[in-house]
C-alpha cells in the first residue's frame, strides 16, 4: 500500500506531507482547488515526464517522496533485487527536480533511470481514468488479465517456458546451420592444409638440428682450408710421425743398456707416435666429412624455409605445427559429424515445437471458455453503472507461427461498444470521460478477486453521474477497498460517504500566491464536506441531516 506522499514546491504546492491508510480513501475538494497537482505529484514518484514548470516559483527544487510497504514476494521487490538494489519491504521512490535541468530519481536513495522508476511505479500503482495507455488500457496487457482470471497462471507459465525452450532450439539449429554452412566453406582448404602438413611434419628439435647443420655446412670451405693445412704440415716432407717413429727406433736400441732415464724417455715417444698417427687419422676423416657440400646446404635452407613459411601461415612456431595438425584432424571430424548432430538438433527442436503447441493449444482453449464467463461478469456490472447500452466483448485471435510468443498462440484484445449501431473499439479510443473510468471500475471489480492489484486509483470516475449511479459507483469502489487501497478523486456525496477515510483539498489565495493545501477529515468535519458536496457553497441543517443520513447508510 501507498502508506504516505510528501510534496514540496510543485506548482501550488508549498510543503505536503500526506499520510495514508488502506481500504477506500476520498480526496474531495472544490474544482481548481488541485486534486490534479496531486495526481501530477504521484505521477512524478511513479516516473512521469517532468518539466521545469512543475517546479514553484521562487524555488530552485521541487521533491516528491512516495512510501510503499508491500511484501517481500511482490513483483516490484523483486524487480529492484535483479537491478542490483538492496531493498527490503519498504520501498521509497524519489523524484527531485531542478531548474538546472539535472534532475534525479532514487529509489530507497539508490540512482535508478527515470524509466527504471516507471517500471517500477507501472507494478505498485494504477491511476484509471487517464487518457494514456497503461494498465488495462495497455491491450498488451490484455492477455494476462484473462489468464489471471481463469485462473490459467501455472498453465500461462508452463507455455512461457515451453516457448524459451522452442526459442532455445531454434537458436542451437540455426547457429548449428551456420556453422555446417561456414564447415562446408572451410573444409576444402583445411583438407588442403592438412595434406600440406602431413607431408612436412617437422621431427623433434628439427629446426635446432637443421640450423646446426646448415652452420656447419656453410662454414665448410673455411674449416676445410684450416684442416688442410694442418694435414699438410703432418704429411708433407719428413713427417713428424716418421721423426717421432725413427727417434723411438734409435732410442729403443740402447734402452736396455742406458738404463731408467732412457725407458721413460722411450715410453713417452711411443705414446706420442701412437697419439700423432691417431690424429693423422683423425684429421683425415674430418676433412672428408666437413668436405663443402652444396646440395645438401641447399636442401637444409629449402627444408627450414618451408617449415618456417607454414609456421607463419598458421601464425605460430614450427614446434607447434604437430599441434596445428592435430587441430585440423579435430575440425575435419567435426565437420564429418556435423550432419548428425544437426539432424539430432532438428528432432530437438521439432519435440520443443511439439510440447509448445500442444500447451499453448491446452492454454487458447481455457481463454476461449473463459472468455464468454469473463465477459458476461463484465456486461453484468456495467449496467448499473449507467453504461446499460454498452457491451464488452474479449477478442481472441490466433496468431501466425511468426508472432507467436512466450504468451501463446492467440492474440487478446477487450474491445467495447458504447451506442447501439457503433462499431466496437478500444477502450481509450471508444470510451471518453467517465465512461471510460467506469468501464475501468467494471474491469476491475471482476478482476479483484483474481489477481494481485496494485494501488488503484480512480480519477473523477463518478464524472457526469449522480443518484442511482453514482451510489453503485461508490458501492464498487467499497468493494474494491476491502482487498487492498483504493484512492479516489471524487465529486460525488455518495462515493465520498462510502470511504473509510478522507481528506479534503483547499486553495489558500494571498497577495504573495496561491497554495493547495490538504486535511484528513474527522467525523464531524467530514460530515460537512459531504454537506457541502450535496449542497453546494452554502451548507445547511437540512444538507448536514442528510450528509449524515448518506454516510450512516453507506457504512451499516
């Protein structure tokens, strides 16, 4: 419930601080004393489009606070909570408007959008009566308001989530379709790349390898002149090998009579005959070995250009090109198994279709059946509120597969008839005035009993009726009020006596400005009010009786 309004510096409104309670609340007052301003004031809390004018003159800000005590489960808690709000059962929503321009909306003193707080505002209140489409004159919301009144919520929910899986499916295929298109595309030249590399797979620490060699291979001719040289002065002339072997030969004649002295002189030059020949041998092979070799240093620069031109294709190092391969072996068997699982794709997808439909059949079914009950209730309460030559009829459509949705298959509209002859149509394009507040009563009071109401509040619906009329007006309105807060803006005596509660709006004129003030009511003042309201500017005994007679009879 709306349990306060605090207003400061809107139009003709000094400072206001309006505490509220719940059931039926009357707002009375003369015409131009301002009950729209503060219409305007709820509206701005609930996130209306704002204007500089709104703000009074003389003051730099204008503040309209709205306090909210509702449960924890309620959809607009919840609401916050996705936003990432920290709120509890109470929600205050703030409006502050400046005449900078910078204006600011919070919600229990959070930055929120000013659309953020419509959202919000649209889930805690409902102001029937007013020309712009929300509520039930949003025929969007059409909808839900038949399936909240046959009861079919589980079955409503169970259809939404069949659509987010039918949604879920056509996605997978469709992204599974794109990708068998793209494979399709791609899989000639992975095939091309995966022949290329199989054909070149580089070994391990073959690119080390192959540089190594390719050093040695050019640094050949250079090497080769040194080891030349060396085995030149080994060979050319008298040989040190052959000295080394003569002075062994010379020296081993005597070694026996020279004595320790000479034996280890000739063990050492037999050491050194044996190390100079295996060096001979040595240098030998390894000229044959580092001879230059042009073919293969051409082959060793070919092989590493390769491996390093298809590493820079696939952007990575010739160590990883094994690792490319492997991933092109698991793209190519990918694509060889995307047939199957599009087709497992499609039978998902056709099975989601399948319990959609089946559901949302089950669901067009109840709001067929329901709809001739709903609209019977409807015509049965508009009669006595003076609409007895109207009618209201519920339109149910089906859809086209394309627009089908998360609500369903069928397309729901109420539409009415005002006059015998008139084609039906919208509410707010066929109603006007009263009428429309009062086909709005009449929606309301049938729905009561079936749906979680926001605040409602009902602008002058008692417009252009008395008597009869009026006192059925106020009797729905009762009604109304026993299930949650209603607010009404009223003319009437007789919906005026049947609220519980009620204040009375007045404008104070001064030299300096005009200010609307507002005062709840005791019993005895109330009781005037209605006198005035019955009686006009002059309130007499006679009017004071018959106030009291209306509000003693309305309340037995």
């Amino acid at each position: 419930m709306l349990l306060s309004l605090s207003v400061s510096n809107l139009l003709l409104i000094d400072k206001l601080d309006l505490e509220l309670q719940t059931s039926l609340c009357a707002l009375t007052g003369e015409t131009g004393t301002g009950k729209s301003i503060l219409l305007d004031a709820l509206g701005l809390a609930l996130g209306s489009r704002a204007e500089t004018g709104f703000i009074r003159p003389g003051a730099e800000h204008a503040h309209v606070t709205a306090e909210f005590d509702i449960d924890g489960n309620h959809p607009a808690i919840i609401t916050t909570k996705e936003q990432g709000l920290d709120i509890q059962d109470t929600l205050i929503l703030r409006r502050i408007l400046s005449r900078d321009g910078k204006n600011r909306a919070t919600i229990n003193d959070q930055p929120v959008s000013v659309n953020f707080l419509k959202k919000i505002g649209s889930l805690l209140v409902e102001i029937q009566g007013q020309s712009d489409n929300h509520g039930l004159l949003d025929v969007n919301t059409h909808i839900s308001f038949l399936d909240d009144y046959s009861k079919s919520n589980s079955l409503a929910g169970e259809v939404s989530l069949a659509w987010g899986a039918l949604r879920d499916a056509k996605s997978s295929v469709i992204l599974a379709k794109k990708e068998m298109n793209t494979a399709e595309t791609d899989e000639p030249y992975l095939r091309h790349v995966l022949e290329e590399l199989q054909g070149l797979m580089p070994g391990p620490n073959e690119e080390e390898a192959l540089i190594t060699e390719r050093k040695k291979l050019r640094g050949a001719e250079k090497i080769g002149e040194a080891l030349q040289h060396a085995q030149k002065a080994l060979s050319t002339g008298e040989t040190p090998v052959e000295k080394l072997v003569f002075a062994e030969r010379a020296i081993s004649r005597v070694a026996n009579e020279a004595g320790e002295d000479v034996a280890q002189l000739l063990k050492v030059l037999s050491m050194a005959v044996a190390e100079t020949q295996e060096a001979d041998s040595l240098l030998s092979e390894v000229i044959n070995k580092l001879s230059p070799n042009p073919e293969r240093l051409d082959d060793v620069e070919s092989r590493l250009f390769l491996l390093k031109s298809v590493a820079r294709k696939h952007d990575c190092d010739i160590s990883s090109l094994p690792e490319v391969h492997d991933n092109l072996l698991i793209k190519l068997k990918h694509i060889d198994s995307q047939t199957e699982h599009f087709s497992s794709l499609l039978k998902s997808e056709n099975a989601a279709r399948d319990n959609y439909v089946s559901l949302a059949n089950k669901l067009s079914k109840e709001r067929y059946k329901t709809a001739a009950i709903f609209d019977k209730a409807i015509n049965k309460e508009l009669k006595p509120l003076r609409l007895n030559k109207a009618t209201f009829q519920t339109i149910i459509e089906p859809l086209e597969e394309s627009r089908w949705s998360r609500s369903g298959i069928d397309k729901v509209r109420f539409e009415v008839q005002t006059n015998i002859g008139h084609k039906p149509g919208p509410l707010n394009r066929v109603a006007s005035g009263g009428e429309l507040a009062r086909f709005l009563l009449a929606l309301r009071v049938v729905l009561a009993q079936s749906q979680l109401t926001p605040v409602l509040i009902f602008d002058e619906v008692d417009r252009g009726i008395g008597g009869a009329t009026a006192n059925a007006v106020g009797e729905r309105l009762y009604e109304l009020g026993k299930g949650g807060q209603v607010l009404v803006v009223t003319h009437s005596p007789q919906v005026a006596a049947r609220a519980q509660h009620h204040w009375k709006i007045e404008k104070h004129d001064s030299s300096n400005a005009s200010v609307t003030k507002i005062m709840k009511l005791d019993k005895d003042s109330r009781r005037e009010e209605v006198a005035r309201m019955l009686s006009g500017a002059e309130v007499t005994d006679e009017a004071r009786a018959a106030a009291q007679k209306l509000i003693s009879g309305t309340n037995s």
